[in-house]
C-alpha cells in the first residue's frame, strides 16, 4: 500500500475535500503534475480543470477547479482554489463543472 499524506481542497466558501490520500493529480499552466508521498516542496498555480484525489481507501474523487494554487510541503497538500466543486462522474465530468465555475465567476 501506498504511504498516505494528507490532503485539503480548500475554496472560500468551503473545504470541499479533506482526508488522507496516497495520490493527488493536478494541472498547472505547465502541465499535469502527480503527487506522492514524500514528495518535494512545490508551490504551482492551478489551471481550471479537473483535480483526482485517491483517497487511502483506493476511492477516487474528482473535482472540478477554477484558478488557485497547490501547495506541497510536509507531506501535506493544500489546494487553495478560487472555487471547486466535486463532480459525480469521472474526470471529463469535473473537467465540465470547472468550465462551469469559471463561466460563473465572469
């Protein structure tokens, strides 16, 4: 089993997901980034797009993100967005509700 860190989406009106996960995927303006345990100190602005978390008990969650940063440090990454939201399907599903939150935020 993959060593779990911890992991926070946060937005201003919300923690949209909190917990433990042993996989983080991102996009950031210079591409998908994949984050592990143990991983470097980073700090990244996000993109709008499509986040998946996994969490410790191998359920994959996908959020739709519009603008914000990623931050890793100590085994703890935090998503600070502009606004997020959990999609019920898939990626391509968050990928629809993060071009939603920016069409709302205009």
């Amino acid at each position: 089993m993959a060593k779990p860190f911890r992991v926070d989406v946060v937005s201003p009106e919300a923690t949209v997901w909190s917990g433990e996960a042993t996989f983080v995927v991102a996009r950031t303006p210079d591409g998908e980034i994949g984050i592990l345990a143990d991983h470097e100190p980073l700090l990244a602005s996000l993109v709008t797009s499509a986040v998946e978390v996994e969490g410790v008990d191998g359920t994959r969650t996908t959020i739709g993100v519009h603008g914000g940063f990623l931050q890793v440090y100590k085994n703890q990454v935090t998503l600070l967005t502009d606004r997020a939201q959990i999609a019920t399907g898939g990626k391509e599903e968050a990928e629809r509700t993060a071009a939603s939150l920016a069409a709302e935020s205009s």
